[in-house]
C-alpha cells in the first residue's frame, strides 16, 4: 500500500511536470520528504495527502483506491484542463514577450503578414 500510494504521488506530480522541490515547498516540506513519500518508505499524514492531493488536482480517493483507473473520467479532464490553462497562460506571457498580434497567433497561416 505504501508503494502504491508513492507511485500515485510521483505520477500524478510527473504528469503536471512538477519538480519535487516544487511540490514539497507548495506543501511547506522538503523535496527529501517528498521522495520519500514516493519510494514507499514513508506515508504522509492524512492532512498532508489532503493537501497533495489538491497541489496535484486529483481528488483524494485517487491516492487510497486500490486501482487508479477506478476515478472518475471527469476529474482526469479537469486535471487536463488544469495543465492547458497554465499552457495557454505560458503562451500569452510569450506572445506577450515577443509582441506578437492576437490574430497572427489565431491564425492558421504561419506566413507572416504583410
């Protein structure tokens, strides 16, 4: 069980591509005890699996089933939604950067304008 929560923890974090040194200082913990949630050799707290659980945008009952495929289809695409609205914030900060207009970026055609 201890491993298999840890496996839950590492691949939901791997799967929003977050760092463990991120998790853990979004969790107020090291990244050592991070990974030690994720090697099975320690358990974290309920509070603390509570609040991974929303640092990771799975709901709480993802962590404890026996069977990760068991969780609803509409928590997986609210999970997806998550990552492509920090995405899509990722390319405005770039377009922003770059200066480039809304309706080029909108556009199909990747030939400039003229």
């Amino acid at each position: 069980m201890l491993e298999e929560i840890g496996t839950k923890i590492r691949d939901a974090r791997e799967s929003q591509a977050i760092s463990q040194k991120d998790l853990g200082m979004a969790l107020g913990l090291s990244d050592k005890a991070v990974s030690a949630y994720e090697a099975g050799r320690t358990i974290p707290p309920l509070e603390t699996l509570v609040r991974i659980a929303e640092e990771l945008n799975k709901p709480l009952d993802y962590f404890i089933q026996s069977n990760a495929n068991e969780y609803k289809l509409e928590t997986r695409i609210a999970a997806m939604e998550q990552v492509v609205i920090k995405l899509l914030s990722e390319i405005h900060k770039i377009q922003d950067y770059l200066k480039i207009p809304q309706e080029r970026i909108q556009s199909s055609d990747p030939s400039p304008k003229q």
